[in-house]
C-alpha cells in the first residue's frame, strides 16, 4: 500500500481560482473508490492504494485540466511506498500521536 500526495496544477486560467477544477479532480477520484482511498486537504489532495493504481488515478487527474481547455498542467507527486508492512494515513496519523503524550 502506498500513499501519495498530488497537486495537479493548471496553468494559465481565466481567474486565479482553480476550485472548478479541484471539484472535477475530487469526481475523478469518487470513480476510482474500489480501489482506493482519498483525502483532500486545503494543500493537495492525498490518495493511498496500490502504487500501480494510484498511477492510473494520477494519469487520469493529471488529463482533467486538458480536458477543459487548459494547455499546460503541472502536477506535483510525492509517493510514500513502505513494503515492509501495510500503512494507512490514519495509522501514519495515530503513530505520531503517541509520541505527544
């Protein structure tokens, strides 16, 4: 199980709000739920499952902007990819949080 952490960043827009196309992202994301998971923050948007998955899911969200007229897209990707054992972002979560008591 991997986590990724994505902002898909469309370049060149009428207004400096890019919302319409982080909602569009978020549908994108709702038809992948079988398979896996995601949370939007007010930063980026992260999305756990398996890697091949996610890779799909970030070609599909990647293509959205274009998809709306949108000529250049910029999209940041970090991938957290631990083998040795299965971690959910709560688990990431709940490990820190033991540490502040």
């Amino acid at each position: 199980m991997a986590i990724v952490d994505v902002t898909v960043i469309p370049v060149g827009t009428e207004t400096p709000s890019v919302s319409k196309y982080v909602a569009e992202v978020q549908e994108i994301l709702e038809s992948f739920t079988d398979r896996i998971s995601y949370r939007l923050t007010p930063m980026s948007t992260l999305i756990e499952g398996d890697l091949p998955d996610l890779l799909e899911v970030i070609q599909a969200i990647h293509e959205s902007p274009f998809q709306h007229g949108i000529e250049r897209v910029a999209t940041n990707i970090r991938i957290d990819d631990r083998r040795d054992k299965k971690v959910r972002m709560e688990d990431k979560l709940a490990s820190v949080k033991k540490h502040r008591n």
